[in-house]
C-alpha cells in the first residue's frame, strides 16, 4: 500500500488558535511513516507547512504519488493537539484541492479524537482514528475492510460505525525518528527560544507522551493522555541523529516534562540547547540545577493562577504555596535564561494582587502574562464540567461561549475570533 501523509497548509485568521503559527517537525507522522515502512509498505510525508507547499502544489505532489490511502490532520502538530484550531476549515479546503488524487482518505487529531463523526461529515472522510494514529495506520494499510480495525470511526454503508475506543501507543516500541537533511535544514524556528538568535535549525522530539494530572482545562484526555516515558536509549539515538544534522536547539514537546537525572546527565554530555514545559512545583533546587546544566534554555511553566483556590478550581493542586512557587521560578532563572509562568483567568483572582505577583516575578527576570481567557476545549475537564460529553456540536458550542464570555482574548489573537460557522461553510460533500 502507498500512503501519502498530509499536513495542510496552516493558515489561522479569525481563529482563536492559541498555538505558534510557525511549522514544526510533524512527529506523529515521522512515526506513522516508520511503522509503515516496517510493515512493509510506503509511505510519503506532504506538509503543505513546513515545506511551504500551497494546496495546487500538494496535490501536484500526490498526482504523481497515487496513494491508496491519504491520511490529514486537523492540527499543525503534535505539540498543539491539546490547542488546536477549532475549525476544520484549512484540512476542508486542502481535501477539496486533493478531490481525485486520495485514495480513501482517513482523518486523524484532536477532532477525530473528540468528535469523530462531526469531522467525518465535515471533511467528507472515510475513516477517523480515534486516539493515537501512528500504531493504527499500518492496520488500515493491511486491511481492505476497515469495519475490523479499532479505534476507528468509519463508513459502512453510508452509516457511521465506531470501532472499539481511543488508542494509545506503546512509546517504547515506537522508533527513533529520522528526518531528511533538507527537511532539517529547512526548519530553522526554535519553538518558545528567547535567549539568542538562531544559527542553525531547531527540531521538536518527545521523551515522553501524556500527563498524570487532570487540570480542568488541558485537552488531552481523548489522546496522549496516560504517562509514558520513551526509553532513554531510543531518546539519545534520536537526538544525536540531529546533532549530526547540524541543529543546535530541541524543543520537548512532552505534556509535561518532569525532572528525570538519568536524561538530564545525558543531555549534559551532548551540550544541546532545549526548551521544555512543565509544573515548576516538580522541581526542586538540585534538579533545576541540572536542568540548567543540561542546556535548557527556556521554560514554560503552567502556574495559572496565583491563589490556592484558583488552582483546584483548575484542578491544579500544588504542593508549593504561591510564594514558594515565585521563589522555585526566580531560582530557575537564576540557571535558566528565559523562565516564564503561564497564568489563565481564574475568575477568583484579584487583579491588582495578580499584578503586583507579575511585577515581583519581572523585577527578577521571570516573565509572567497577564491572564488569558479560557477557552473549554472539547475533550478537557472543563467542557465535560459544563456541558456534558461533547457530541457533533461540540466545538461550534465552545467557541460561541468563548466569545460570549469575554471581551480580551490572548494577544497572540490579533484580531476578534470568529465563530465556526463564518469559518467553516456547509460542506457540500457532507452527510
């Protein structure tokens, strides 16, 4: 079987995306790509992002191709599965540039995850992966009749039928990834890097995948959700692979990144620059010490609300009080050149006391953003809090509330966003 993996080309105006509009290796693929190949059969990677492919381009590159399979996603990467675009109008509009040259086309992601069967009437698909795709796809590769294959959300005689549930892959059979030098080359973003002005590329990896907490309003619960650690052999295989590609900063996109000596004394001996995200209330001292001495050079640490009551509104319990967490940060700092502590509006929070935190935490080197809005991601506590399950009407009823809700968005949102159905016309192809 050929299967052709298609990242679109991603545009987000008047989207409420969170997410860096920058392109970043596609993970999920370069695993789906790997497994492929080692049952045997071929596979091609087309993202339409990170090789600055227009949607004329991607479906000349398919033509000649002729895939049996096409597999789309419905966010830019794996690192932004938990935030994704809400609208599915970027994979819609790169399908219906792709009408004819598909094969049977199958749909992966957070959408997919969540709300299968709204994103098979809207993208007009054939199947839906439900979960983790990468240990799925050589299943559908090996099978003509994909009624058999789990975690599937698919057709069968005009009717949709779900096949068993969500998918999560086994991190330690999956392989180190290796990407082509052009690809390399052409990646030159360094994700959430402050400290200096890149020389050479930037990657993405994982060491591990899912999160042991449960916060209100992370996303992950349908997909990466349980805590699994890639083994540290196939992690420095992998990472040294780059090295010798010529980057010089690896962003891990892991859920949570938590303090792990063994890694982190192996990262010490490569002298790579690495960002990472995580709960400063994980660290101690000694740990963000080698932290530092790994080569992390930026951190991204969810705080979210400055009160006691906030976080377990959030479900955020930390065992550090909001003054030990500020000193934890300036301590990170002190080995760390960029700190930085996300703050969501809890709604509980006193604004001025919220500033004066923020001020403290400037005055010594730490950047912490005003409080951004919350927006309840199908699939995250907080939706299932307010509205139950999702079901097909899931993402068009999130963002209304959104909108409805709040009058100051993130300022990475450059404009008002606009609700789904200015975003995302009537398919004509849907069921």
């Amino acid at each position: 079987m050929k299967v052709a993996l298609v990242n679109p080309p991603w545009s987000f105006d008047g989207s409420i995306y969170f997410g860096c509009r920058e392109p970043h290796l596609p993970l999920e693929f370069g695993y789906a790509k790997a497994l492929l190949e080692r049952a045997g059969h071929d596979a091609l990677i087309v993202d339409g992002q990170l090789d600055g492919l227009s949607a004329t381009d991607m479906r000349g590159w398919l033509a000649a191709y002729a895939p049996d399979i096409t597999v789309i996603t419905t966010a830019p990467s794996y690192l932004f599965w938990r935030c994704a675009p809400p609208e599915l109008r970027v994979p819609r509009q790169t399908l219906d540039a792709l009408q004819g040259v598909t094969g049977r086309v199958v749909v992966i992601g957070p959408h997919a995850s969540t709300t299968p069967h709204a994103t098979l009437k809207k993208l007009g698909c054939d199947a839906a992966i439900m979960g983790e795709a990468e240990e799925i796809l050589p299943k559908l590769a090996a099978n003509a009749d994909w009624s058999v294959v789990p975690s599937l959300a698919v057709r069968v005689d005009g009717k949709f039928q779900t096949n068993g549930g969500l998918h999560a892959c086994d991190m330690e059979a999956l392989p180190a990834l290796t990407w082509s030098d052009a690809a390399v080359a052409r990646h030159a973003h360094h994700h959430h890097r402050f400290d200096g002005t890149p020389a050479g590329p930037g990657a993405e990896m994982e060491t591990s995948r899912g999160c042991p907490y449960h916060c209100t309003f992370c996303a992950k619960d349908n997909f990466r959700n349980a805590y699994r650690r890639r083994p540290l052999g196939t992690i420095l295989e992998e990472l040294d692979g780059l090295l010798a590609q010529g980057i010089e900063y690896v962003y891990f996109i892991d859920e949570i990144f938590l303090p792990n000596k063994e890694l982190l004394e192996a990262l010490v001996d490569r002298r790579v620059a690495f960002g990472v995200q995580t709960r400063i209330d994980l660290w101690n001292e000694p740990m963000l010490d080698l932290l530092g001495a790994a080569g992390c050079v930026s951190i991204e640490a969810g705080v979210e609300s400055i009160s006691t009551l906030g976080r377990n509104l959030l479900d955020k319990r930390s065992r550090l009080s909001t003054e030990e967490i500020a000193a934890r940060l300036v301590h990170a700092r002190r080995v760390v050149p960029f700190v930085q502590a996300n703050l969501l509006d809890s709604q509980v929070d006193s604004p001025d006391e919220v500033e004066a935190w923020r001020q403290h935490l400037i005055a010594n080197g730490v950047w912490a953003n005003k409080p951004v809005p919350l927006f309840p991601y199908p699939g995250s506590p907080e939706y299932l809090r307010k509205w139950g399950r999702p079901d097909d009407n899931a993402w068009e009823r999130a963002v209304d509330h959104y909108l409805g809700s709040f009058s100051e968005f993130s300022d990475i949102q450059e404009a008002r966003p606009q609700r789904l159905g200015d975003l995302e016309p009537v398919p004509p192809h849907a069921a």
